[in-house]
C-alpha cells in the first residue's frame, strides 16, 4: 500500500504533538542549489504514535541532470544508477508533494532534519515539472525540525549534524547516515526523544521555531562578524 493509501486511512489528528502521528520526510540530491538541483532520492516515514510503527515510502528519482560527484561521494548514488532504476521526475515529486498536503490536511505534522533544504529542494523540482501550483501549497506546511528544537532546547556546543543530535540524545539510527530512510527515521526518534523530555514543548510551533532561528542567527553572525566568518541568513527560511 503506498503512502497515499495509507494516509487516506488514518484519522484526523489531535491537535497534540504528544499524540499526533507524524511524518518524517528527508532527500538525497544532486547538489545543494534547490530550483537548479533536483531530489534523486527521497523517504517519506509514516509514524503511528500510538503503535510507534512506520510506514516507510522511498523514493528513486531520475532527474534529468548530472549528479555532483561530491554528492554522489556522500549519498552512494550514482549517474548510471539512478538513470537505469529511478522512476520519472514528474510522477514522483507529485506523489510525494501529494502526500505531504495530505498529511497537513490530516493534522499530521513533517518532520525534517534542516527541514528548510528538503522543502526548498521539492518546491524547486516542482516549478520544473509545471506544478507551481502545489509548489506555493508547500509553503504553509506546518514543519518541525529537529535541527532548531535541538539547537534551542541543548544549548550545546560543537556541531549540529544529524549524527551529532543523535548522540547527544542518546538515540542510535537504524542503519548509515546519509541514506534517505535512515536519516528520515533517526530525524522522528530524535524528535520524539527531544519531546519526552520537554513535555511542555509548544505546538503548534512554527512561530517558535522561526524566533529560536532568529535568535540564533543573530548570536550566529555577531560571533562571524567579530572572527571573520561566514554569515547566515536573519529568516529560519520556512
């Protein structure tokens, strides 16, 4: 049964982030430029909080365009492979797009690790196949991101990779990083260990996550300014 199905049979949520279901969403890409480059692979993990069981879709795009050689060193995909198994640009990026609406029609909140970059990479694979349409829907999802809730509530030093937040918190993944499945999976258990210890996280939680983002940043770019870095951007970008 595909994600779609599987959505159409859940009920409408609670408005309860402790008992909401909740799905995971995480892409692989040809590089790191969306609207230029395109998702070669994607997971989208039903979480049934009650069961704690996921219903796992994955995802094998052929994209049309070359994969970055540092992308493919990363992700394990290559050109010759995704060209000979990944299924058509337009029929999944819709499909995909399709779930995640449905899910927000539900109630069911995404969860996505720098969830800023996978939103903006589907949106940019939308408006190339003509579905502007479902490109500007996508941009009043409700999101959380493990990255912000764990910046703000650790407080931590050291860096913020996926890897990182998983340890802190004491949640091993269910197999390698950087693997579509697996680090959508590791994104909702680290979510979900974050939440078991701050029960009185708000929801819904878009305007807290983009002011604990601001905060950030602003603390971010005062330090870079003082030591010659790099800046971020002031806006969480979601």
């Amino acid at each position: 049964m595909d994600i779609l199905e599987e959505l159409e049979k859940i009920p409408q949520q609670p408005n309860d982030l402790s008992s909401c279901d909740l799905l995971g969403f995480d892409t692989e890409t040809t590089g790191l430029n969306p609207g230029k480059d395109s998702i070669i692979s994607a997971s989208l993990v039903l979480r049934d909080r009650k069961s704690g069981e996921d219903e796992i879709s994955n995802f094998l795009i052929n994209p049309g365009i070359p994969i970055d050689p540092k992308a493919s060193a990363v992700n394990g995909l290559t050109q010759e492979f995704v060209e000979k198994n990944g299924g058509s640009q337009e029929g999944e990026v819709e499909e995909i797009a399709k779930a995640i609406l449905l899910a927000q029609q539900k109630g069911v909140p995404v969860v996505a690790y720098n969830a800023p970059f996978d939103i903006s990479m589907l949106k940019g694979d939308l408006k190339k196949i003509g579905r502007q349409d479902l490109a500007e829907k996508l941009s009043h999802v409700s999101v959380l991101d493990p990255l912000i809730i764990d910046r703000e509530l650790s407080r931590r030093p050291g860096k913020r990779r996926l890897e990182n937040a998983m340890e802190w918190w004491g949640v091993a993944p269910k197999g390698d990083y950087h693997d579509a499945q697996v680090d959508t999976q590791a994104a909702l258990d680290l979510l979900c260990a974050m939440l078991k210890s701050h029960l009185d996280f708000p929801y819904p939680a878009m305007d807290w996550q983009r002011e604990a983002y601001r905060k950030w940043a602003k603390n971010r770019n005062e330090w870079a300014a003082k030591n010659g870095a790099f800046e971020v951007k002031e806006e969480w970008g979601l």
